[in-house]
C-alpha cells in the first residue's frame, strides 16, 4: 500500500476524511500539523496515518485490520524523511504508555512517562547534553552551585514586559543562582530567538540571573501534545503533569534547582489550571513555588501583561506600548512596526 504526504490545511474533502479516521481511533486532530501522511488499502479506505507539527510527530493511527502489518513503521518513516528533507533532524513523539516499545524500536527515547503519556524524543542523550552545557555555564559563574539556593522562572516573554521584569528581579531577590528559561517554541507573536534577547537585555543588570533558551524541554504545547486523549480538558492536564514531571524528576536536580516562581494568572485559564498543577507536583519533589501577584504600573489600574502588549502593539498604539515594557524590549519590538 502506498504512502502519501499532503502539505497541511489539508483539502475539505481530505480533511473530513483524515478526521473521521482519528475519531474512530479516538484521537482528535489538534489542527496544528505541517503535514500529514496517510496509507489507503486497495479499495482507497484509510488505513494508516500520522502528522508532524513543528518538531513533534503526532496523531499516529492505524486501523486494527493491518495492525502488526508494519503500517505504523512505514507511516514513521515517510514523516521522518519528509521532516529531515525540510531541514527539521530533531523530533518529538507524545503517545500512549503502551506504544512506547514500538516507538523506542524506532529510535525513539523515553524523556519522561505519567499514567497516561510517554515523552520521547530521536535524539539520544538529547536532555542530559542541555543539562550539562547549562549547569556548565552555571557552574562558570558560581562554582558552588551545589551548596546555594537555585531558583527557576520559565517564560515565553511574547513580548518581555515590566510585569516579567518584577517577577524575575523579585525571584533574584530570593534566591542566589537564578535559571531563567526562555521558551522556545515558536508560534508566537515574536520569534523565539527575539523573546530571548529580550529577556537577556531586560535582566543583564541582575547578577545572580543567568538566561537559557528551554530548547523545547519547558512549558512548549507542541512538545507536549495530547491528541490521543478525547477530553480536552483532561488534555490539558496530561500536557501541564508531563511538562512539571520533566522539570521535576530531571531538569531540577540535574541544575539543584529547589525554587520555581510564577505570576498569578487572573487572565489565562490554562496558564492557570497549570500553576495549580504545579502547586500540587513540585512539592512531591521538594520543589518550592512562589507565586507573587501581577504586576502594575504606578497610576495604571489594569495589571501588566504580555496579551496587552501584544493588542496595543497591533493597534498601533506604541506609546502605551512603550510604558509596559523595558526600553531594552521596546526597541527589539520597534522593527516589527
């Protein structure tokens, strides 16, 4: 049987069909994917497939009647080659803990698993090789961090705005190595190697805070995908329990990270549901969290946030722009004009 790729949004008519088939597998099409391959039997049915989404391999189905055919195999590979010819050599795949033996058999390694998630990535030693170029770095400018309070602000910064200013001086403040990650993924208003400029120039002056690009491993929806789950909002949990399980079990001992800080979220359901996750996991793992309040500008009763920029930025208003961001931001974000 023959395998086809189709370059994402998929026709009507193919998308009907492509989402009937995941429906009857009891996936959901999380309707991010750059493109799809699919195999057909001989009497045109849809038997097989797969999608591929940024760096992540996902939404992988294969009918039971050709199940151990080795359908899933060829789907895989036609996902990696068309992945590899783009240029895109490191992948993820989220699925559930029963597929994992087949996946690891395809070169697949195990980052993370919960109850009902595996994470594994194509790279080997892709996780342990972050970790010690970043605790190297750290190691350069404090030599003892295994014996001092390290602390962890993860953000996406789209833009860097005075309220991530406060969280992340409050943070130093509080501990005395400070990790910052900036999230990778990209998707954003602004590109993920401009977020992270941001955030170096908005705390260059702040000693104790060293800045780190999360290289996919934090708080990145398209790393952690939960097509195979049907309740979206139990999704979401297995997204937020596999990203806090990652930090948790890996990324903070690895870095003696014991801290983590956060901004309430008055504004964001999701960003909220995931604090509360972590309220309830970090302490398991002897991980502390500090969550401070939003931020505000004196004389300015709406708290600062990264959405608002972003809407007076497309409004064009730059001047209300310029009172909620550093200088430092305002000045990456002026090219966007």
């Amino acid at each position: 049987m023959d395998i086809n790729i189709y370059q994402a949004p998929l026709s009507e008519e193919r998308n009907t069909e492509y989402k009937t088939f995941l429906a009857s597998a009891g996936l959901r099409d999380e309707e991010d994917a750059d493109f799809v391959a699919w195999m057909k039997d001989d009497s045109g049915r849809l038997v097989a497939c797969g999608a591929l989404a940024g760096h992540t391999i996902k939404q992988l189905a294969v009918d039971p009647s050709i199940e151990g055919t080795g359908a899933m195999a060829q789907i895989m590979t036609a996902i990696i080659r068309e992945a590899y010819d783009r240029g895109n050599t490191r992948l993820f795949l989220c699925t559930k803990p029963k597929n994992y033996n087949m996946m690891a058999s395809l070169g697949f390694n195990k980052l993370i698993a919960i109850d009902d998630a595996v994470l594994l990535e194509n790279r080997r030693n892709g996780l342990e090789k972050f970790l010690a170029k970043t605790r190297q770095d750290a190691e350069e400018h404090r030599a003892d961090i295994a014996d001092i309070t390290c602390g962890a602000v993860v953000c996406n910064c789209d833009p860097f705005t005075l309220g991530h200013r406060n969280l992340i001086e409050y943070a130093s403040r509080h501990c005395d190595f400070l990790y910052v990650f900036a999230v990778a993924e990209a998707g954003s208003r602004f590109t993920p190697e401009d977020r992270l400029e941001m955030i170096k120039q908005g705390t260059a002056d702040l000693e104790n805070c060293h800045v780190y690009s999360s290289e996919l491993y934090l708080v990145s929806r398209a790393t952690f995908p939960a097509y195979f789950i049907r309740d979206e909002e139990h999704a979401d949990e297995v997204r937020s329990d596999l990203d806090i399980t990652l930090f948790a079990e890996r990324i903070a001992p690895a870095l003696n990270i014991t801290k983590r800080f956060v901004g309430q979220e008055p504004f964001s359901p999701v960003t909220n549901a995931y604090n509360t996750r972590m309220k309830k996991l970090l302490p398991e793992y002897g991980i502390e969290l500090v969550e401070i309040p939003r931020f505000a500008v004196e004389g300015d009763e709406l708290a600062v946030s990264a959405s608002r920029v972003r809407k007076l930025f497309e409004e064009g208003d730059m001047e209300a722009v310029k009172a909620l961001v550093p200088e430092t931001t305002y000045k990456i974000i002026e090219k966007y004009k």
